[in-house]
C-alpha cells in the first residue's frame, strides 16, 4: 500500500512541473551534460563490443568495427576451454540462487515470530556476523578441511547465507499485516502453510528483488574462486576471463580471429546475460536498493 | 537499516513450553540457517586462535604467544596496507558519494521525463559489472600502448607522444586517481538510486509554495531539495563507512606488482603473503593481520553505530 502512496506522490511530483515550466538554456545545458555523461559511462562498453566482433588486431581510437565478423564469439562458444566454465557458471548461479533464497526467506520468517521463544537470540546471532567475521584465513581452513576447496560445493554454498539479503527479506515480511496470519490461523493452516500460502505469494516483488541480487553475486563472484578452486577444471567464466585478460592462458585464435577479438568477445559474454534482463527487471533491482535504504 | 521492534512485543499469555512446542515447526525451518550460520561465520571465529600459534599446515600448531603480532607490527607491509586501506576507502567513498549527489540533484532538475528514464538506465549499466569485467575493460582501453583508447586519444589530441604512452595503471602517482576514476565510473549512477528515492519523497507542494514566493530554481535546490537530502547523505556515509575494512576484490583485480606499495590493502596483503609469498603458508601469520583487520571493522561499525543512533535515532545493527 505504503508504495503505492510513494509512486503516485512520485508521478505528482514528476507531472507537475512539466505544466508550468518553460525549457530554459539550463535545461538544454543539463540534458547535454547528460548525454555526455552516459556517452562516457558507455563509451568504454562500447569499445569491447565494437572490439568483440572487429578481425583487425590494431585498434585504438576506432569505433566501429574495420573488418567485421563473429570469430570472437565462435570461439568462445566451441572452445572446451571456455564454454566448459561458462556452463560452470550458469549452473553454480542458479543453484546459488535457490539456495540464498530459501536460506533468506526461511530466515526472516522465523525472525518475523514475535512469540517464538529464542527469536531474539537468533537474530543477534545473524547480526553478530555482520560486526565481526573470523577473516580470510580461518574461513578457507575451515572450508579446507571440510573437504570443499576445489569442488563447486564451496562456491554455492559458502556465499549461500547472506545476512544482509535476509535482513531485507525480513523487514519487507514485517510490512505483510499480522492479521492476514492470524486469520489463516485461525482457519486452520499451519506455520508452513502460512509461508507457502501467503507469505511467499505476498512476497514476489522482494523475491525477484534479492534473487537478483544473489544471481548478479554469484554470477558475478571472483573472490570465493580465487580463494578455494585453484584447479582451473573448475574455473567459473569470471576466473577463466581473467586468466585470458592476464595473458597467461590465451586459448589459441582460430577462423580469423585476432587474440584481442576473442579476449573481448569473452568480457562481452561476461556481461550479456545481465545486459538482457536488466532493462526488464531494473525496477526490481531498484526496489533491492530501496527496501535496504529507505524503509521507514 | 534494522529497527528492533522492542516496543512492539506482545506480552504473551502462554507459559513459555507451550510457546517453544507452538513453534517447533519454525525452529526446524531455521535449522538450515543455523547450520550455515555456524558453519560458514562460526567455525571460523574458532580458527582466530590460529594468530596465537605457528601454523603452516603441515605439522599441528605451535603456540607462540603474540610472536605473529610483533611481526606483523614491525613489517613496514603491514603498516602501508593499513594505511592505504583506510585511505583508499574513505577517499572513494566521499568521491562516489559526492558525485552520487551531484548527478542526483541534475537528474532531478531533467523535465523531460523519458530522457530522464534513458539516462538512469545507462548509468546505472556499470554497477552490474563485475570487478574482473570491469578491470578488463579498463586495462584494455588503459593499455600503455596506441592500442590503449585513453592514449590513443591523447595522441591525437597531443598530449602524448607516440612510442612515449601513459601506463595509467602501472605507475606510482597514476594508479591511485585511475582508481577512484573507475569506481566513480561503475558505482556513481546506483549510488544515486538511493538519493533518488528520497527526493521523489519531497511533498511538491514545498516547491510549488516556494516559487509563488518567487524563489528560483536555485533557491529552491538550496533551501528545499538539499536540506531534504541531508538526512540520507549523512546516513549513506555511516553506512558504508563501517565497510572501509571489506576493500578487497576491486583492488585486488587492478593492482600489479609495480604499484603494491600505493595500493597494497590489508586483504589483498593477507591474500598474498598466504596463497602468492612463494613459501609455505604461514596461516598464523596471516590470521593475525585478519584479526587486526576484523577489529578495526568491527571498532568501526560499533562506532558508526553510535553516531547514527545520535543523528538519527536508530542505530545500523
């Protein structure tokens, strides 16, 4: 409800001025200043898309392609070397993903028990890891000799529970009205009931919000590798773009295509699955932000 | 961020058994949590022990007492990583919020609605990146040679000589300003989201009430939009300061060997001196600079804690 309100303050607000404001040289000032400020954000993606698919190796200042073709990508695609950690990641993503999200909303909606005896403690003990960590170290020892390092199991589960992602979901729960639950236990259904039933339906808004936020982490992670998969059977494409770019394992150019073609090609593939849905989900990434921020 | 709802509470009826067997379902439910939490977060403040002790894993542990911490105290590495850490983190974190600011304040002045949308949708773009991308992208078009944009460009403008380029990310007194140029670059336009929000928060009537009194559009930035904002700068600021001690991955993607001593933070120090020093591990060592470096986070957030609870009556834990 509380959204609604905002979003229609917000098209007020926005609908407003346009009656009464004339444009003035400070609006034509502004919007240049604008389109040269996202010609400079873009500028440097533009020229790894340019680069990704251009045959020629001397580049430099040129923005448009002088000898176009798609070897790049071809070879990212056919070579075992790349297309293995690619899959790598696509899968450790949405086992990732999954996972985060039944860790974060179990999590908030035990914390959202007024009543539940111990619920306090439980909280603390989440927030307590937000203040203080054992490190670095002692972490990878301890995945170490769990048995996890060099095995995807480390990677998915490790980054799984996301305190800060659970306290989100936790403060949007506490914005469902209390009285829906009682009612339904009142009706007879149970506490997972009530989770399958209402709360997660009530919830997709916030589920699509920091699901995104785990696939953009997990998708995106490079730390966790570095530190437990040194065994590049099991690099995920972030690892493996980075060992391209270091130089140290440039897979060998075929069809024409240039080392740098196919060093670009990989930064694009890197970036295109995030690049498709963002335009779609980018409110929902907004609202990932908000509930954080601005609650209350 | 976390409001304790303490006043809020419902004083039960039920004796507290009748409580702990009305919700067993739920703590079966939390059980995974626990697991992780005791795992993953646990586990390891157990292994902090291991800064008390000679360890490289092999043989078992010898205790040595605060050995590890007077090395650590007289390694000039270890200073300069702390040093750079808080240095490089608090510079960047009033850059991006200072541009966050400024570019909100403009994107709120935009009356044409649709290129307002278009543009947020660009800037946001960079913040999906990761840092490795991110370092790809900038290490090529940053490349010291007429391949690299930025010296490509230079050339043609005459500010570089060909055969003569600027190693942006290898030289001593460039690295650290290419840095902050490149978080300015991928974190500014998500850092406005947050400045956005508050300000389709202001009741627009404010504004229609200062211009019949003639106030312009200046007048109503500086003593209507900014006033507003106030509140959520100070608060972004707390926020992100408690997290100066996380700096890791964006250094660790950007740094090379020329630059260390300028760019060399506390994890990326541990992370080389355990997995990149060419010896055997001495995980001893290396946890103690990691407990070092927990304190000091932890110090911080407690303290930062404090401060938003004087300014705005909640605190951030």
């Amino acid at each position: 409800m509380k959204s609604k309100k905002a979003n229609m303050e917000m098209e007020q607000q926005i609908i407003y001025p346009k009656k009464k404001r004339k444009i003035k040289v400070f609006d034509v000032i502004l919007i240049l200043f604008f389109i040269l400020f996202s010609f400079l954000i873009l500028i440097p993606l533009w020229k790894v898309l340019v680069d990704s698919f251009d045959l020629h190796t001397a580049y430099g200042m040129k923005l448009v392609p002088k000898n176009f073709g798609i070897e790049g990508y071809r070879n990212v695609f056919t070579n075992p070397t790349l297309y293995r950690p690619l899959i790598i990641s696509v899968v450790t993503t949405i086992a990732g993903t999954l996972l985060g999200l039944t860790l974060s909303t179990l999590g908030a909606y035990v914390l959202i028990q007024r009543e539940m005896p111990g619920r306090s403690f439980f909280g603390n003990m989440l927030l307590f890891t937000m203040i203080f960590q054992g490190g670095m170290i002692p972490t990878y020892l301890v995945i170490n000799s769990l048995g996890l390092t060099n095995t995807l199991w480390s990677v998915i589960l490790m980054p799984g529970l996301n305190v800060y992602n659970l306290v989100l979901m936790r403060n949007f729960f506490e914005g469902i009205p209390h009285s829906l639950f009682e009612s339904a236990e009142i009706d007879g259904c149970s506490p997972m009931g009530i989770f399958f039933k209402i709360v997660l339906p009530l919830s997709k808004a916030a589920l699509a919000a920091i699901g995104l936020m785990f696939a953009v982490s997990y998708w995106n992670d490079y730390t966790n590798y570095k530190l437990y998969i040194t065994d590049s059977l099991w690099y995920n494409f972030q690892m493996k773009l980075r060992s391209i770019i270091m130089g140290s394992d440039l897979p060998i150019p075929n069809g024409g295509a240039t080392e740098n073609t196919i060093k670009n090609a990989a930064i694009m593939v890197a970036i295109l699955p995030f690049m498709f849905i963002y335009p779609f989900c980018q409110k929902y990434f907004v609202k990932g932000v908000n509930i954080g921020a601005v609650k209350e | 961020m976390f409001r304790q709802k303490k006043d809020k509470v419902p004083v039960s009826t039920r004796s507290l058994g009748k409580r702990i067997y009305y919700y067993r379902g739920f703590y079966l439910m939390f059980l995974p949590v626990l697991i992780f939490a005791l795992i993953f977060y646990y586990a390891p403040m157990l292994g902090i022990r291991l800064s008390f002790y000679d360890y490289k894993g092999i043989k078992d542990p010898v205790f040595t007492g605060l050995k590890n911490f007077e090395k650590m105290f007289s390694m000039k590495g270890f200073w300069a990583a702390f040093k750079n850490t808080l240095e490089i983190s608090i510079i960047k974190l009033l850059i991006n919020t200072g541009a966050a600011v400024v570019i909100s304040l403009l994107l709120n002045e935009l009356i044409f609605l649709r290129f307002k949308k278009i543009a947020q949708t660009i800037i946001y773009l960079p913040h999906f990146m990761s840092w490795v991308v991110t370092a790809s992208v900038f290490t090529l078009i940053l490349s010291p040679t007429q391949e690299g944009l930025v010296n490509a460009f230079l050339t043609t403008l005459g500010f570089v000589e060909k055969g003569n380029e600027i190693y942006f990310l290898g030289l001593r007194n460039l690295w650290r300003p290419a840095y902050y140029v490149i978080n300015i670059w991928k974190e500014t336009g998500w850092g406005t989201i947050i400045f956005m929000a508050t300000l389709s928060g202001i009741n627009p009537e404010l504004y229609e009430a200062a211009s019949i009194d003639g106030a312009d559009r200046w007048q109503r930035m500086k003593f209507i939009t900014i006033p507003a904002l106030m509140n959520t700068i100070i608060t972004v600021l707390i926020l992100n300061l408690a997290k100066v001690m996380n700096l890791f991955e964006s250094v660790f993607v950007l740094q090379n060997h020329a630059v260390v001593r300028q760019s060399d933070v506390l994890a990326t120090y541990i992370y080389t001196q355990t997995f990149n020093s060419g010896a055997l591990p001495n995980y001893g060592y290396t946890t103690a600079v990691g407990l070092v470096r927990s304190l000091v986070g932890c110090a911080l957030v407690l303290i930062c804690n404090h401060i938003s609870k004087r300014i705005r009556g909640r605190g951030i834990v």
